[in-house]
C-alpha cells in the first residue's frame, strides 16, 4: 500500500515508496529511503509539494471538504476562478493547490 502525502504531513522516519524529482525534473531521493529532517527541509527547498509514501492509503490524504461544501459547488468554483490562473501554469501543482484553496474559500463565501 502507498499514497501521496502532501509535504505539511509528512514526518520523519516515513519511507518513500517512488522517486522523488524537483520541479525540473532532477531527482532528489530514490525510492526506499526512510526521511529524515534534512529530507524535508529540501523537499521545501526544491518545490516538492508531495511524495509517494509506503503504508498510505490514497484515500486517508484525500481532500476533505469542509461540511458545507459539496464537490459539485467545489468544482464549479473552480471552473469560474481557472479563467484568473491560466497565464500561472496551471500544470503547475503548486497553482493548482492555490486555485483549489481560492474555490474552497469561494464557496464557502457563497454559503455566508
């Protein structure tokens, strides 16, 4: 078993279950390597913004929604704000968390 674990998350002695690469595609830290501190600080250093771990489960790192939003509400609060992100790269998946952050906030807002 394995899953994406955003870098917030993460915790040493964790064991990586992939590669890890920067943003440019150079790779950082093999598969099988337990984390240490060190690792974290260049995670952050190099734009990892999540990593394969050994032992997760995909759906226990799933986005939760706060109560009052439904997927539905979510995802058309980010089909109306995607207008405002494109010239940032949104295969980016650093722009891409921002814009689902900024579509949470927006629909939350429109429960207010």
């Amino acid at each position: 078993m394995m899953g994406m674990v955003p870098i917030d998350s993460l915790e040493t002695g964790m064991t990586l279950a992939g590669d890890v690469f920067d943003r440019t595609g150079r790779m950082l830290l093999g598969s099988g390597t337990e984390l240490t501190g060190k690792h974290l600080t260049i995670f952050r250093t190099w734009g990892v913004v999540e990593v394969n771990i050994e032992g997760v489960n995909d759906s226990e790192t799933a986005v939760q929604l706060p109560p009052d939003i439904t997927m539905e509400e979510l995802l058309a609060a980010e089909k109306e704000l995607e207008p405002r992100f494109r010239h940032a790269g949104l295969d980016n998946p650093v722009i891409q968390e921002l814009l689902r952050i900024a579509a949470a906030k927006k629909a939350h807002n429109a429960h207010i």
